[in-house]
C-alpha cells in the first residue's frame, strides 16, 4: 500500500459533517472556518474544528500507513466529496506542497492547506474531573427545550440552554426561553447521584454547542449508555487586602465539557456568563387554570402549522375552546381559514364570563411556536393549561417532566 490512509466515504463524510457545524464560515478569520485532519494512530483519524468559544474532536477508523496533520477549509472539503457514494473509499495523501489530495476510484482533487491558522488557535484544557451521565437523558433534555431558546444575539442570556440542579438535587433541569416562549424538562442524568459543581444557580451552554452536543451524541452511537459531564471552574484569585473583609467568591464554572465513553466524539465550550431569568415566575399552577383540556398532540400540531404557514397568512392562530378545539387564522387582507380538532375534553373552571366578548384575543398564540412546541413533545396525548392572560401551558401524559409555555397574543 502507498503512503497514505483509507477511509470510508460514509465515516469521512458523517465526520465533516460533524465538524463543519462547529465552524464558524460567516467569520471575519478564515481560521474558523477551517476543519483539521491529524492522524491519532494508524487506526484512527481526527477531526477538530473551533469557533472560538466552543471546540469539537470527532475520532472515526481508517487505515493509515502515513501520517496527516493538516487544516483545510471545511466549505472546499465538503463541496469536493458531495458527489460521493457511501460505499466509496477515500485515500488521503498530505502533499510536500501542503495540498490535502483525497482521491476515490478514477476521481481526485487536491484541497489548499489553509494559511491562515496560527499558533494563536490553541486547543484548550478539557475538565479533568467528570461525571458519568446518561447519554440518552442529556439528548433528550437539550431536544426538548432548544427550540426555544433566542436567536437574537442581543439578547445574549437568552441564546442558551440553561442546564441546572432541579429541586429534587438528583435530577437536572433543562430551560430555555426567547421571552415569549418558556420550555423545561427534567432528566435524571446520573442514576440519583448529585453532580459535582452543578448548583441551583445552574451553567448556560451556548445554544449552538448545546445542538452540537445532542447531534454529536447521537452521531458516536457509542454502546456505552453513558457519557462524561464535566465543568471547569474559574481559578480562585488571590484575595487584595481589604477592610471589609468581604467574604469572597466560590468558583464558578466557566466551561464545560462532553464526551462519549470511548472518546468518539469530545465537545468543549465556554459557558456564558449571564443571569439567566427567573422562570419559574411565568409557569402558571395548575390550581389557577380555568379551562383544562386533553388533545391528541400530532392532529393538534399539523393544524396550528398548516394554518400558520398559509401564504399571506399572519403568525397568529386562534383558539376556540369547547366540546371540539377549532382553531382559526386570519390573513392581513381579512381572509380567514379554519380548522378543527375533535378529539379533546374540555372542563371549565371558575369564572369564565370573561371572555364572551375577547375570547379570540386572549386564546390567539403564535402559531409557529406553537406547532415547534408540540413538535418536541412525546406521547400521542397532550394535556393543556389555560388561565386568562397567562401563558399557555402543555405537557405530554408520557412525559410531565417536560413542560411548554407560550404567552398570549394580546390585542
């Protein structure tokens, strides 16, 4: 065999794919827009690529009887194997010129080496303590709350998954919220076992590194039912002299890091360093409702998406609560469209003579919100909250763990 290392097209190309999601394209440094290939030993090949605040490592087999260190750009690497089919082989050769050639049947192509990554792109130093978790909890824990989480980079506290010790100490709760929308989910992660450094205060993880370490998860497929959570805390500084002799500080997290068992797949990320709001203020009691309902969750959600996404059609779908769930939408040129859900049990509470004349008002919701917020949710029921000018709130009878809430449209 030549010098040079045999892959399969289907692990080189699940392995980019993996990297290229952490890379940042859209960045002023062509750096962060690079993904690097070394060879770990002869059996194993890495990928690694960075945006600053978060690194992933994506470990997959091949055969190398030469040794590769180079970074290329992920957007070149990609476009030049899109073509190929999962039974293909690459063979990867580095070139004295600094060119990465990947080579597969009667095809090759030589990728540039990129000459703008510099000494300054260190790798940084993952947690040297961790927790062994539940890989299946995490992933379901980040799916079940990251649709809601902000993408206005203004409102930076908000473009998080905040993950923190839930009241029962053992079990961690997963929250997320754009200010108008509210997801929690709670997950025992460690088999009744508190985890170290994670208080009530909690850690917010950046939501694109938070996406990237359910999809990396998943992606490893490793046999193991666990993973490794660990947190690094900042460095105690040393105390100044003075005459208050203010008691200072306990360390906080301020990265974190996840990784499969075997080691397939390692993501590390800082943590960003905001207060997360006071949620739990917004989630209505159960006590407070006046009017309590059960559905079928999937007839539910393609009529709030197939209402919401009509063409000149506003975000807003109303509701109408009674023996039946109908729902309602109007375009800006007053064209309405209905829809009807019959599998639902309503029970009214207390005095509902209030919305006689503004029930469309306050039971109107954003319908995309709505439809993501059904969409993440497992069972074939669900069970709705409603209380007048609060926040809508739906959980699933499979999973009460896992609760949505959604503010009113009000006119």
């Amino acid at each position: 065999m030549a010098n040079q290392t045999v892959i399969s097209s289907s692990h080189f190309k699940s392995a980019l794919a993996l990297a290229c999601k952490q890379t940042d394209p859209k960045s002023h440094v062509p750096a962060l827009g690079d993904v690097r290939l070394t060879t770990l030993t002869p059996q194993e090949l890495l990928f690694s690529a960075s945006d600053l605040d978060s690194w992933v490592w994506a470990r997959v087999p091949c055969l190398a009887t030469s040794a590769i260190n180079i970074a290329v750009s992920a957007k070149a690497l990609t476009a030049a194997v899109k073509g190929t089919r999962k039974n293909d082989e690459f063979m990867l050769t580095q070139t004295p010129n600094g060119c990465l050639r990947v080579a597969w049947g009667a095809t090759e192509c030589l990728i540039p080496k990129s000459t703008e990554r510099g000494d300054w792109l260190n790798e940084p130093s993952l947690a040297t303590e961790t927790t062994s978790v539940l890989q299946s909890a995490v992933v379901e824990g980040i799916e079940a709350v990251s649709y809601a989480a902000s993408a206005d980079q203004a409102r930076y506290a908000l473009t998080v998954v905040h993950m923190e010790a839930a009241a029962s100490k053992y079990e961690v709760s997963f929250v997320a919220t754009d200010g108008y929308r509210l997801a929690v989910c709670q997950r025992d992660l460690a088999g009744k076992r508190m985890i170290p450094g994670l208080d009530e205060e909690g850690v917010n993880i950046p939501i694109k590194a938070a996406r990237l370490i359910a999809i990396g998860l998943n992606w490893a497929q490793d046999d193991s039912a666990t993973c490794r959570f660990g947190l690094t805390l900042t460095e105690p500084k040393t105390p100044e002299p003075d005459a208050t002799k203010k008691k200072p500080k306990a360390p906080r997290p301020e990265a974190l890091t996840f990784r499969t068992d075997d080691g397939r797949f390692v993501l590390w990320t800082r943590l960003i360093d905001e207060a997360f709001p006071q949620y739990r203020r917004v989630v209505p009691s159960d006590d407070s409702a006046e009017i309590v309902a059960s559905t079928e969750r999937e007839p539910w959600r393609k009529a709030v998406e197939q209402l919401a996404s009509m063409p000149n059609q506003g975000h807003s779908v109303v509701h109408h609560w009674s023996d039946t769930l109908k729902l309602s939408a109007e375009s800006p040129d007053g064209q309405k469209n209905n829809a009807e859900v019959p599998a639902i049990t309503t029970k009214q509470h207390g005095p509902v003579t209030k919305y006689d004349k503004t029930i469309e008002a306050v039971l109107a919701y954003n319908g995309r919100y709505l439809a993501e917020a059904l969409g993440a949710m497992a069972g074939q029921q669900v069970e709705v909250r409603v209380t007048y000018r609060a926040p809508l709130k739906l959980w699933s009878p499979d999973d009460p763990k896992t609760v949505a809430c959604i503010m009113p449209q009000l006119n």
